[in-house]
C-alpha cells in the first residue's frame, strides 16, 4: 500500500495505530483515475472535508509545484507494513526531498524516520495527504540500484525491507556530511586508471599484461547489458540464459553471463597463470564482461612472503578498474581487509579504493562510504557490512571464504553475503568470483547448475605448492608413547615440531580457546555443571554477587575472609532439591501486591519461591585458579557431583592457553606466542616461534610457518553439525595455506576419513562435489531451500498454524532448542519447514504473511525466520 492517510484520517484508524487501508489494497476497482498535479490534496476524501480542496486552507502546506508526491519507506520492523506510504512534498522542501534523501514523517501520530523512494506527480489515494515533517539532509544516501537490491533480499529472506537498510546504509553523521565534496589538492582522483595515470603500471612493469583487446577503448561506464563485440578465443557469449540458481530447478543451466573455455593470447601476471582458464578469466574482466567463477586458490606464499590469494583478488580488480567499471571485495574480517588493502594499494596506488571495517569508528567509516556513494571512488574492500556499498557503475563482486560463518549476518533477517552478492551480480549484470582455499556445497552448486565456472590448479601445479600432509591416529598413535599422551602429542608431532623450529616459526591450531573449557567429574565422568542459582533483576541487596566474584555466603579454599559486620543471612541448602530448583530471594517488583512485608506468610513464599539452577559448564582460567561458571560467572570453589559426589575435577577439553603452557614446558629455549579471540594476532616475524592459535586466528607468517599441527581433530568432526566436514577441512585448508611449499603439516585424526583423504591429496572440490550428493539425497540444504522459525512453544505452532505452505512443502518438528548461552532463558522450539528449489520465493510470501498477521495482532512473543541458516543441523 502506498498511500499514506493525512494525520486526520489515521486517527482511529487499522490495528497498531497505523493507516487505514488505501484504496489500492481495499477497493482495486476504484483506483482508476491518477490524480492530476493540481488536485494533490485537494480532492475530497475520506479525511479531507469541506476545505480539503484549497491549496491556501488554514494551516495546510503548499505543495511542491513538481512532483509533490514523496513515496516514503517508514522505519519499521513490522511486516505487514513493508511497503510505501506517499506523504506530500511542501514547496518549501521541495529542492531537498530528493529521491533517496533521509525524512521524518509522521506515522500513526509519531514522528518517524523514513527514505524517500522516489518522488511522483500524482497519488491513486482520495484523501489528503499528510506532508513531510522535515528533511533530515539531502544526501541520497539510497540509490535505485541499492533499493531494489534491498527489496530483492527482503523477498529473499522473508524479512522487511526497512531491516535489509539498516544493514545496509550506516547511520549518519551530520559533520562528516558538511565537509567538502572534492579531494584536497594533490590527492590522486580516486577513479579509473587510465594508461596514463601515475597509479597505472608502466609497459616495464609486469601488472601492464593485463589490457584491452587491440582496437578496444577503455569507456568511463559500460552501459548495462552491453557486450564489447572485439573478444578473444577464450571467452564467448552465450546466448539465452536462465536466471540464478536462486530461482531455477535442480537441473543444469546455462549462464547468464560468459562461458570461460581456456587461456588468451595475452601474457598473464602473477597468480593466474597458475591457473586453469584464470588467463580467460581476468581477460574477460578487462573487456568488462560478466563472468562469474568458483575459483580455488593454492596454498603457500608469494614473493613478498604472505599469501598469494589477496595478489589474485587485486588483479582481478585492476582488469575490472582498466574497463572503466567498479568493484567490491567481501572477506570475512578485519585481518582478512588488511591483506587486500595492502595488495590493493600495491596494485591500483594509494587513494584509489577504500577499506569499510567496523573498526574505523562511525565518523571516518560515514566518511568513506560518502566517498564510495558520491563516485570519488570506484573499489571497496570490507567485511560484512561492505555488502551492499553503493559503488557506481559495479562490474565485479569478490567474495573470499564463502564458508566462514562471520558471512552469515547476525541480525534480521540473516542474509548471506554470497546469496546477497549473487542476487547483485544477476541484477547489475556484474561479474563474480567465489573464492577460497576449499570449496563449501553452495558454490560447488554454482558450478553444477553452470551459472559459474570453476577456476583451478592443475595437479602438478597443486603438487608443487602443497605441504606435505601426515596423518596421526589420535588412538594408535598416543598408546604406543606414554609421554606423548601426556600431552596430546604423538613422537611424529614431536619430531616435526623440532625439525620445523630449525628454520622458522611453527604453527599449532588449537581447536578450543581458553584454558580448561569443559570440565568433568574425575570418578564418573559426568560433566561438571554450575548448582547456584542464577542472579535475577530486580533482587534485593542480598542478592547473589555480582559476575565473576565468589559467593560470600560460600567459604573459598585459600582465601582469606575479611571480618564482616553482621553475618550473611542462612540460605536454603541446596541438597535434595527437586528438578534442579532452590529457594531464593524475590523482589517486590517481581510480585506486586504480594510482595507486603505485613504478610508472614507471602514473605516466606517469596523468600523460597523456586527458580531453575544455573546449570553452565564449569571451566578453568588457569592452572591455579578455582573452577567458575561460564553461563553465570560465579566461582564454584566446593564443586560437588550430582551423580557421585566426588569433588575431584578432570579436562574434558584442553584450550589453547593450557596447550601453550605445555608447548613452552617443552621448548624452553623458544618463545610461544598465542593468537585467539580475545587477543588476535596479525602477522608474526620469521625468526623460530612457536604460534598457538585456534582457528581463524592464525597469523600471516612472514614467509610462510616451517612446520603445523594440527590438534584434536575429533574435537571438529565430532559436532552434531551438518557442516561439520565441510567446516573441519575449511579450518585446515586455511591454516595449511600458511605454510612454505612442501612443508611438512601433521593432523591428529583419523586417517581413513574422507575429510583427512581430502586433505592430505589437496582436493577440495571432490570433496565438496560428495557432500552436495550426500545432502541432496537426505534432503538437505542447497540442493533444497529450508526455513526455521524458533521461539517459545505457544508462538511457534500459532505461527505455523496459519502458513500457506507452497505445495511439495514438508514440515519438520517442532523439536525444542537449547537455550541461549549466558543465562537460562524460557524453553524455546524450532520447527523446519523443507521446500524443493524453486519454490522458495512462495515459502518466503508464506513467512512473510503469517508474521505480519501476528505483528498485526501484537502477539507478545517473538518468533525468529531464517531461511536456509548455517546452524541447521
């Protein structure tokens, strides 16, 4: 609905507040007749009355004298108003209403911020229009093509589109608007690089083997759809096409943009020429064509000693730069955005891109993305958030890691960056590379349906960068060597680790940070849980302690009690009480009324009124420190089992600071350096070291590691996870890469498993080729489209009850979850619902649907829609 009703006719109007229904939803039949530009808010209608019809009526706003009509998008989350109101644009604002530009309007009698969409010069509504309250700046910051990307993800996830923005578009910053447009004197123009360019490699330089065909210009922008018809042997068009996988059948297709058939006649620089079809590859790019290919990087390091990927990537984005077009570079994270900025810089020159991390701080980040909106610069390289970067004439998007799970966003409604891109290519006609050093079952689809072409090493070149992988059975390997069991290392770890550490540094990936992270009781094995009870709002002083100090009440072994002034008030015992509940205090504000003092007997319910246990896992910061709770924070210094009652503490799982400290027992001569998620480390030097580092953490060795081993692989490919293969040969592919041509890398698990056979031959793509086979024939994402709602019980089956599932759709559960990490929270269930490919975009109509009817009914609780989430399994 787009009409929005003047703040008269909203009063008393639909559910929520919000503006009764048009009369292009409600009537169809009566939106017959636009109006004219003189009678916007002048006709009489549903709220206008008698002197509706004056432009000059007390009070009511001349209207702009060209399109006065604004179509707003309101902020709000609320799913069954996803769509446009038009509000009326006055004279006085009518320069500044640009299309794009951020207002605030008023929406069921708020004040409310919203974008407008587009300006019109006539309304299908018959009342009269409410105008904009004011113009908050007239920056477009959204421009048709990042709307209608915005709206195409909404769609695609079932979310709202005023969601999709908010990730989109970062918040303003009314300084960093008010500075100068233009870049200061002597900064390079941040735009294409002409032969000419100071930032252009010279004829001498090995980067100039990327060109043009002969006879080729390089224009400013390439018109979208157009297709330089001077072409080379290794790239054709195809005619025809079909539509992205997204939203074709299972069976094959043919690309939409260029089949890529071998190598040119041109030289190639750098990495590509390492590469099957990589020649054709980045030929096609220089002729501004849209190609799109899964490309599978080769470990090892370049001649500058860090890893060759990011070199690949900046070339990939000089041939797009030198034909005339953009481009944008998503990698998973911060260390990740450095690699690429440092290649960038060498490629293309200093100020011809811009790197968006959400470390910049809101100013320079505002700053930089201005800079990408307003075409000063034409290649962005970021993290997530730099998805949807508004940058000008887009001719290639790269996406690096497609695996990792920081792609996945965290808010609603959870797009993926490599769908987002992919709907972004397929809209703007722009090129696109997937690239890694293992392949995940989404992008190996990509290849099989032919809407991309794989790009690859030939095996002898794959042999030449390689490590050498060595196997070690955690079980056969650690029974013949007492010591070694000790410490979780066999005598071949041993050796290679002494071998490694004669020319350089080593790495060790530790699959658990912290020290101790799951304890178990030594006599029965049980894990070792948290028995207090968990600090509640709203309690009284005598409330348990604050997060990470001991309970007062609770003698501490080795600790000194300071003499207090009264003592502590007697707490129930906790022996013998039923399903895990104790008695605790509870506030007034919990209860009410019923909370009276005067009561004796109200005050002893509430002093004992039973409330869940803790229940977190015990774990340990150090090796002399008491074992504390990782859900509550408190100390659980007199442990006793529930089962057996010993007191006695073993490690279930040994963390990556606990493995350091029995690396350096061992190499007392070598310093031991630890990367992990509270302190992650860049880069490390040459010189011996030994690096401990859990995984995607590992830092860029100057010139590769000497040697790696790779711990407790039973750790990874144990999770009760769909992805847990695909994940675990991701981790060590990525740790692998590290390492100097033919440097030895031993792994801890099980040599007859297909992820270690990958592993150790350096194939990915079979193994990513079986694991699509394998969840195509269980039905399993992305050979199908699958969709979760999780929430409380009561929630979840109204939600479902009132789905209009698409016909073939299958519905899974509801089964319950566990609960959030941090704290007990109430029970929550999730229900799966399956649908073959191609019948997604019915699947999300359907979730979209029964969501705004119950955000239409204020139901209280909150269900939450993923489609196709990583954690499915």
């Amino acid at each position: 609905m787009r009409p929005h009703q003047s703040s008269e006719a909203t009063t008393g109007s639909g559910r929520d507040g919000a503006p009764a229904t048009s009369s292009r939803d409600a009537r169809p039949e009566d939106a017959g007749a636009l109006l004219p530009l003189d009678a916007v808010g002048g006709r009489r209608g549903t709220g206008g009355g008698e002197g509706a019809g004056h432009a000059a009526a007390k009070g009511a706003p001349v209207a702009a004298r060209e399109l006065p009509v604004a179509r707003v998008l309101v902020d709000t989350s609320l799913a069954h108003l996803d769509r446009p109101f038009d509000y009326l644009v006055p004279e006085a604002m009518a320069a500044e209403a640009v299309p794009g530009c951020r207002v605030r309007v008023r929406f069921a009698g708020k004040l409310t911020d919203g974008l407008v969409l587009e300006r019109a010069a006539s309304t299908e509504h018959e009342g009269r229009l409410t105008p904009l309250e004011r113009v908050v700046s007239p920056e477009p910051v959204l421009t048709p093509r990042i709307a209608a990307l915005c709206r195409a993800v909404a769609d695609r996830y079932a979310g709202t589109m005023s969601d999709v923005l908010r990730l989109a578009i970062p918040p303003r910053h009314a300084k960093v608007e008010s500075e100068p447009q233009n870049p200061p004197p002597g900064a390079p123009a941040p735009t294409t690089l002409p032969p000419s360019s100071p930032a252009s490699p010279q004829p001498s330089s090995p980067l100039a083997a990327v060109r043009l065909p002969s006879g080729a210009t390089r224009p400013s922008s390439v018109p979208e759809g157009s297709r330089p018809s001077s072409g080379l042997g290794s790239v054709r068009p195809v005619d025809g096409g079909a539509p992205p996988p997204e939203r074709g059948a299972e069976g094959r297709q043919e690309s939409q943009g260029e089949r890529i058939t071998g190598g040119g006649d041109d030289p190639l620089p750098g990495v590509w020429g390492e590469y099957v079809a990589g020649p054709g590859f980045v030929q096609a790019l220089a002729e501004g064509r849209g190609v799109r290919a899964v490309w599978t990087a080769l470990p090892g390091v370049g001649e500058d000693g860090g890893p060759t990927w990011p070199e690949g990537v900046a070339l990939a984005v000089l041939a797009t730069v030198r034909a005339g077009k953009g481009a944008l570079v998503v990698v998973p994270d911060g260390k990740d955005v450095a690699l690429v900025d440092a290649a960038l810089t060498r490629v293309l020159g200093e100020g011809a891109h811009v790197a968006l991390t959400a470390g910049l701080g809101p100013a320079e980040r505002y700053r930089r993305w201005l800079k990408v909106l307003r075409g000063q610069v034409r290649v962005v390289a970021g993290a997530r958030a730099a998805t949807f970067a508004p940058v000008h004439d887009l001719g290639l998007v790269v996406i690096w890691d497609d695996g990792d799970d920081l792609h996945a966003e965290r808010l609603a409604p959870y797009p993926h960056t490599r769908e987002v891109l992919a709907l972004r290519a397929h809209q703007t006609g722009a090129a696109m590379l997937v690239g890694g050093h293992a392949r995940t079952a989404e992008a190996t689809r990509l290849v099989a349906t032919g809407w991309a072409h794989p790009i690859g090493p030939a095996r002898e070149t794959v042999r030449r960068h390689a490590p050498r992988v060595r196997p070690a059975g955690d079980d056969a390997e650690l029974a013949r060597d007492a010591a070694a069991r000790a410490a979780r290392l066999p005598t071949l770890a041993w050796s290679v680790l002494r071998t490694g550490l004669e020319s350089g540094p080593v790495l060790i990936q530790v699959p658990r940070r912290g020290y101790l992270p799951a304890l178990a009781c030594q006599a029965c094995r049980t894990p070792a849980r948290c028995v207090q009870t968990p600090p509640l709002a709203g309690l009284p002083p005598e409330a348990p302690a604050p997060r990470g100090t001991p309970d007062p009440s609770i003698p501490q072994p080795g600790r000194r009690r300071a003499p207090a002034a009264a003592a502590p008030a007697p707490r129930p015992s906790l022996e013998g009480s039923a399903w895990g509940l104790a008695g605790v205090p509870v506030a007034r504000e919990l209860f009410g009324d019923m909370a009276d003092p005067q009561d004796a007997a109200a005050a002893a319910v509430m002093r004992f009124m039973p409330v869940p246990l803790c229940g977190g896992p015990l774990a340990l910061r150090g090796g002399h420190s008491a074992p504390y709770c990782r859900w509550c924070g408190r100390i659980a210094g007199l442990w006793r089992c529930q089962i057996c009652g010993n007191n006695r503490l073993r490690a279930l799982v040994v963390g990556a600071r606990r493995t350091a400290e029995e690396l350096g027992r061992a190499f007392p001569s070598v310093p031991v350096r630890t990367s992990g998620r509270d302190s992650v480390l860049a880069t490390v030097g040459s010189s011996r070291a030994l690096v401990v580092a859990t995984p995607g953490a590992e830092p860029v060795p100057k010139g590769g590691y000497a040697a790696a081993v790779l711990l407790d692989g039973w750790a990874m490919l144990g999770r009760p996870d769909l992805r847990a293969a695909e994940e675990t040969l991701r981790r060590w592919m990525n740790a692998a890469a590290l390492l100097r041509p033919g440097a030895e890398l031993v792994v801890l698990a099980d040599a007859s498993l297909p992820v270690v056979q990958a592993l150790v031959r350096w194939d990915p793509v079979t193994h990513a080729e079986r694991e699509l086979a394998e969840r195509a024939a269980l039905g399993f994402p992305p050979a199908v489209r699958m969709a979760t709602l999780t929430g409380p019980p009561a929630a979840v089956r109204d939600m479902a009850a009132g789905l209009g599932l698409p016909e073939g759709a299958q519905v899974l559960g509801p089964v319950p979850v566990e609960a959030p990490r941090g704290r007990p929270a109430e029970p929550e269930e999730r229900l799966m619902v399956r649908v073959p490919r191609g019948a997604e975009a019915a699947l999300a109509r359907a979730l979209k649907g029964a969501a705004g009817v119950r955000a239409a009914r204020k139901a209280p609780d909150l269900v939450r829609v993923c489609m196709d989430p990583m954690d499915l399994v």
